[in-house]
C-alpha cells in the first residue's frame, strides 16, 4: 500500500457538488489528508500497519521540530482512495495503471485503513471511493511524505 500524507489547516471532499468528507480542525491546529492507493498484493495486514504508520508518524511540530504524531493531538484525517498513486511513468507519456489494484479488491482495504485508523482512536472522514472527487485542501508547512507499506 502507498499513501501521501499531507498535513493540512483545512481539507474537504467533494461529489457532484455535495461535500462528502471534510475536517473539523480548530483554528492555529492542523489535521492530516491520506491520499491512499492500493496495488495487487496488498493484504488487510498492509492496511493496518499503514494506519499505525500515519496515526504515529511524528510530523506535527513540538516547539522544536516536528515532535508530534496525529496520535498525541488527536488530529482528524481525511482519508481518499487514489488508485493513480500506482501509475508506471516511466515509458512514454499515456501512463499504466497496472500496478493499482482493481475496485473490488481495493475498496475493502481502503475501508480497512479507515477502520484501523479509527480503532486506533481516530476521528477519520472520508471520500467516495470509486467517484469523481474533487479535494480542496491547504498544505500546512507544507508538510508532504510518500509511505509506503
């Protein structure tokens, strides 16, 4: 599994115009956007460890550097299926998607990372997987990483 993570000041999600997942965050306070893509061998063990992964990755400043996780903070996170993260670029300019899982394979762990994250205490909103999304956000640092699992 692959996810950018994105610590954000504010995010929202939208379908056909209608806002379907969006964040709660309190003013001077950030919160996280999970673009998340999954390829064939993913299992519901990937989707669990990339959940710990972005509830505990320390990417919230401290006073001296980013020292926090979302875990510390209770940082909400706006998690959105991305099948492109799997796109192959490397030949030519029309790129691949043969590395992205197909729908109903990747539909089931995208909800997984979800449930894990919340298990774990999170407050997670979400897309619409499947959907033509359009995703507003504002990049807090800006802060970006790419995690794979």
């Amino acid at each position: 599994m692959r996810a950018v993570l994105q610590r954000v000041s504010r995010a929202s999600v939208s379908v056909d115009d209608e806002v379907v997942g969006e964040l709660d965050i309190v003013p001077g306070t950030a919160g996280l956007v999970a673009l998340v893509g999954v390829t064939h061998d993913d299992t519901a063990d990937h989707a669990v460890r990339l959940a710990d992964k972005i509830w505990r990755l320390r990417i919230f400043d401290g006073g001296d550097g980013p020292e926090r996780a979302a875990a510390d903070l209770d940082a909400p996170i706006l998690v959105i299926s991305q099948f492109t993260l799997y796109a192959a670029t490397a030949k030519g300019r029309r790129p691949s998607w043969n590395a992205a899982a197909p729908g109903p394979v990747a539909e089931p762990l995208v909800e997984a990372v979800v449930e894990a994250l919340r298990s774990l205490g999170a407050t997670v909103a979400t897309g619409r997987f499947g959907a033509h999304m359009e995703v507003a956000l504002v990049n807090d640092g800006p802060v970006t990483l790419v995690l794979d699992v």
